[in-house]
C-alpha cells in the first residue's frame, strides 16, 4: 500500500504505508519534516496536512474535535485534515496530501 506525500519544498514522494496505521504515523517514520508534537491525540495541529482534491469525498468526514483542533490551524483550507486522524486502509492506498505549512 502507498500514499504520496507532498513536502513543504513540493517534493512529492511515495511512502510505503501500513494498514492501520495513522498517516501521520507514516510520514514520521519516512523522515519527513512534520512535528506531530501531541503524538496523534488530537490536541495540537502540527500535522496539518491538505488532502488532494480527487480523495476528500473518500475519507470518512472530520469529527467535532478534529473541526475544534484545525479552528486553530495555519492557512486552513477545505481540504485540511489532522492526518493523526487518518488511518491507512486498502481503499485509501494512492492517497495524496501536502504537508501545510509550519507555523510557530
């Protein structure tokens, strides 16, 4: 399973990706540059990442505290989502997101 992972440089590249893991998960443990500092319990926003537009309808919908956590996210666009909050399935193998921006 895959998915690509545009980096803050617009460097795309295609991770291997377990199912059950978080993409968050994923994207650390490739080595890219994202912070993830609350570990993926859904306190902070420095996952952030935007989802491309060919995949937003399949995820499944943000829930109430992934919409109160992103209220505090940097340049915040429809298709952000914590990707703590997304979890690798076969039927999301290909997927593509972009690391948003870092902020402070």
């Amino acid at each position: 399973m895959k998915i690509n992972v545009i980096d803050r440089d617009g460097t795309l590249h295609e991770l291997d990706a377990t199912p059950g893991w978080k993409v968050m998960e994923v994207i650390r443990e490739a080595g890219l540059d994202i912070k993830a500092e609350c570990g993926g319990c859904c306190v902070c926003s420095t996952c952030h990442v935007y989802v491309d537009d060919a995949w937003v309808d399949r995820l499944p919908g943000r829930q109430d505290e992934e919409d109160e956590v992103l209220d505090d996210a940097c340049e915040l666009k429809e298709t952000s989502r914590l990707s703590c909050q997304l979890l690798m399935a076969e039927e999301l193998d290909g997927l593509t997101v972009t690391l948003a921006p870092e902020w402070a």
